[in-house]
C-alpha cells in the first residue's frame, strides 16, 4: 500500500516533459533553448496551457503548422488560398512570437491566446514571414514542437529583393517620408551592394541550413511563390496533400482579375482579391543592374537545389 502511494506522489508531482534536444553538434544547450525550457515550465506550473473551450466545441491552440517564409515570397496569398480549405483556421495578423523578444517572453499561453478559434478537426496556421531568416527561430519553434509542419514559399530572387525595396518605398510614400531610389541601395562605389538586407534574405540556402539543424526536409514543403502567382491551383494541391488535408480546394476557386493582373479567390460565390498593396509594380531598374543581381545569385541558389534536392526556373 505504502508503495502504491509513493508511485502516486511520484506521478502527481512529475514536471511536463519537455521535447528533447535536436540531433545537433552543439555541447552545450543555447540560451534561447534555456529561454524555451524556462517558458514551458511556468507554463506548466501555473496551469495556465489548458484551452478555453467553448460551448460549441472550438477553442485556441498552438499552430500544427506555420508559414515560416519568405519575406515577400507570396505568404499573404499563400495563406488566403489555404484558409479555402474548411480545415483551415488561420491567424489574421503575423504573430511575430518567435522572433521578437518583446513576444516571446510572454510565453505559450500568450501565443495561444493570438490564435483563431478553432475545431478538433481544424488545423491552426500562423503566418510570419520573418521567422525564416531569423536565426534563432528554427530551435524556438522546435522545443515548441519537434513534428511542425513548416511551409516556405519561395521565389526568384531578384525579384524578392525589388519585392522587397517596392513595400518599404511604398511604406514610406504613404507617411510622406522620401525614400532613397533603389540603385542607391544596390550599388556601393560602383558594385553591388552585397551588404544591403534584402540581399541578404534572398540568401536561401543560408537561412535553410539553419532550419535543416532541427526540422528534416520532410517537414518542410516548399511552395514555389512565382508558380503560385501564375498558376496557383497545382500549387495548392501539393500544400494539402503535404499537410494531409481532403482534397477540398478546386480550379474553380480561383478566377484571373485583368484589371489587377493576378489570381484572385471565390469561395462560396463570394469573390474576394489580395489587399491592393499585393502586386505593386516593381521600380524601373538598368539591365546591367538586374544581370549583376542575377549574376551574383547564381552560386547561392546552386546551393539552395543542391541542399533541397530540387531545382526552380530561377534567373
């Protein structure tokens, strides 16, 4: 008997695992896994990661899945043609939980609290599109969830990085704020400017070796963002049959708008397009300066096919 209420104890009292380190050449555990592990604990303590289940039977939880990227890759509309799929809860705004410190130390429940509501069935997506370049965000995620699903969605390069220039001018015209041409960012005392961020996110195979330390390709699909543009049914189709959704989404939910020159979504005879800020046309740019671009990316995105084991129509 005296045994019997040892175990008990011994079972009231054990803490919450926590999922096991990454098979990583590291010997030492990292502060953001000290950070982690600390954030699961509390979490645990104070009993605060039950959900709030509601009466009809939803409630908010941790994503299974997340879109982890890239910046200006195509994750808005990504993210709008999944959430067609009546399996889909999707978060509305970019949680930035893994990335901003300010976030992160509010802990799980916070992050929960930010999620949509959602049913048993559903699977709850995030999107952040800074969470791929972001070096400490692969292990955060992962001490979170050793088996999240993670969708990237990619395009050419060259073209991220006008992407990229195109939001921040049109951020700045907006608060009346002038804003350098974009040759005064790429080029430096007569060269490419390798120094310039937006360069620098456009360095895929460098953000995704981080990611490859803790999640196998496997767990990692990946979208291509310009055949999601011109074509995005096939597209969608790889996403479920990745995440491992019924077949619910069909050609018939997507329609071409001439006036705006990109896909658009119709979903119940409700037809609704991207925000107008999406599809901005990209600044003039001298050809010499985009074959320097393409020039310098050819040896990165080599790389990138060699360490995914697939290749994409980039310049």
């Amino acid at each position: 008997m005296a045994a019997f209420l040892l175990g008990a104890v011994l079972l009231i009292v054990q803490p919450e695992i926590v999922p096991s380190r990454p098979a990583i050449n590291s010997k030492t555990e990292t502060t953001s896994q000290s950070v982690q592990r600390e954030l699961l604990k509390k979490t645990s303590q104070k009993n605060d990661f039950k959900e709030n289940i509601h009466s009809n039977g939803s409630c908010r939880q941790l994503p299974q899945t997340i879109i982890i990227g890239v910046r200006k890759g195509g994750t808005r509309a990504l993210l709008e043609m999944l959430s067609l799929h009546p399996d889909i809860a999707a978060a509305e705004s970019e949680v930035h939980f893994f990335d901003w410190e300010d976030h992160y130390r509010y802990g799980l429940q916070w992050y929960i609290n930010q999620m949509p509501l959602s049913y048993p069935h559903q699977i709850t997506v995030e999107k952040t599109p800074a969470y791929f370049t972001s070096p400490k965000v692969p292990e955060r995620v992962y001490n979170m969830n050793e088996s999240m699903r993670l969708l990237l969605i990619l395009r050419d390069p060259s073209e991220r990085v006008l992407s990229d220039y195109t939001q921040v001018f049109y951020n700045h015209m907006q608060k009346h704020k002038p804003y350098p041409s974009i040759e005064q960012f790429l080029i430096k005392d007569g060269e490419l400017n390798v120094d310039y961020k937006a360069i620098n996110r456009s360095l895929y195979y460098i953000h995704m070796q981080n990611w490859l330390k803790y999640f196998p390709l496997d767990r990692i699909h990946i979208v291509d963002g310009d055949k999601l543009i011109k074509d995005p049914f096939p597209e969608i189709e790889k996403v479920e049959r990745f995440l491992k959704l019924s077949p619910q989404i069909n050609a018939s939910n997507f329609y071409f708008n001439k006036t705006k020159g990109f896909y658009c979504l119709r979903d119940s005879g409700r037809e609704r397009c991207l925000h107008e800020s999406k599809g901005r046309a990209h600044p003039q740019v001298d050809t010499w300066l985009l074959e320097k671009l393409h020039e310098y990316f050819h040896e990165p995105n080599k790389k990138f096919f060699e360490l995914v084991g697939r290749t994409f129509d980039w310049h």
